[in-house]
C-alpha cells in the first residue's frame, strides 16, 4: 500500500511540475515574442513606408501599433489579426477595417493570461495610448467596462465616435477554459 501511494504521490507531483511548465513557458514565450515584435516594430517606425516587417522569417503576421496603458505602465506589440498562432505572441487587432482614431469601434484582443493579464486592474477615467505605423500617438480616455456573454451579446462596432475596446475572455481567474464571457475596456478618442 505504502508503494501505491508513493508512485501516485509522484505521478501526481510530475503531472503539476509538467502543468507549471507549460503555464512558465507561454508567459517566457509571450514575452520573447515582444522583444522581437518591438524590434520589427522599430524598424517598421523607422522605414515608414507601411510595408509589413515580420518579427521573424516565417512569421504569418507582423505590428501594426503600439498600445500603452500608462496607469498599469504596460506597453505591448499590436499584431495585425487575432489568429490563435498571432495571440500566442500577443495582442491583436480584431477589426482591420477600422484602426483606432477612425470612426467606429477598434477591438483589440489578447489572453487573460499573458498580455491583458492586468486589465481587470484599469478604471474609467484612466486613459489608453496607441501608437500607430505612422507614429501618430492617440489617446483615448476610458469610459466603459463590462463583462458580456459572447452567446448572447455583441459589441458594437458600428458607431459615430472615435472609439477603441480592449477584450479579453473573463473570469480573470484562469479556472474556466473557453469560457463565453468577455471582459471588455471602452475607450472614446480625446480630442
């Protein structure tokens, strides 16, 4: 009997050292990603020609703009879609049609667990920058939080204003895979 507990005690002690692996591998991975995409990103500011520089040769996606959240001094490489393989890497822009500071709803998009880890943290009132491949800086002011349930409500996108929303999947607290519910962050352009 002292065996059989033994062998589950240690089947059950490289089952968590494996899953704390994997967890400290897309948080080293994301951030690497960011140190290439800030790289690419540089370069892209410096040619100023809105031709795409990939982070890496075989990459499939490549920074279209900065996002900065002063309050939490964060600051991370937007990607040009939310593919899963691009939010691997970090935060991506879900609506290409309409860029932040165009008429609309900009989305931007990242998992709960790497890039919008903290934005459960940001409050109304407090502001977002974006920073565009022409270095236009943005800066919009926080109006809006909530949490919806992506089966039965959409963001809108269709709007008059200037307007950028950051989401990301909710509960913040990581125990409930594919979850339905979003967390989302509205900001209106400051004039």
């Amino acid at each position: 009997m002292k065996g059989l507990l033994k062998i589950l005690f240690i089947i059950g002690f490289i089952l968590s050292s494996i899953g704390l692996l994997r967890i400290g591998y897309y948080h080293v991975k994301a951030e690497t990603a960011q140190w290439l995409l800030e790289s690419a990103w540089q370069q892209s500011q410096q040619k100023n020609n809105n031709l795409p520089i990939k982070p890496w040769s075989w990459a499939d996606t490549w920074p279209v703009l900065r996002l900065e959240l002063p309050s939490l001094q964060l600051s991370s490489i937007v990607l040009k879609d939310t593919s899963g393989q691009s939010l691997a890497f970090g935060p991506g822009l879900m609506t290409p049609d309409i860029l932040p500071g165009e008429r609309g709803n900009s989305f931007i998009a990242a998992h709960r667990d790497t890039h919008f880890e903290q934005l459960i943290e940001l409050k109304t009132d407090e502001l977002i920058t974006v920073t565009n491949r022409s270095g236009e800086i943005l800066t919009f002011k926080i109006d809006k939080i909530q949490t919806v349930d992506s089966r039965i409500e959409q963001p809108i996108t269709e709007t008059q204003e200037n307007r950028i929303t950051l989401v990301t999947c909710y509960s913040s607290d990581n125990n409930q895979a594919n979850t339905p519910y979003r967390y989302l962050v509205s900001a209106v352009l400051v004039k």
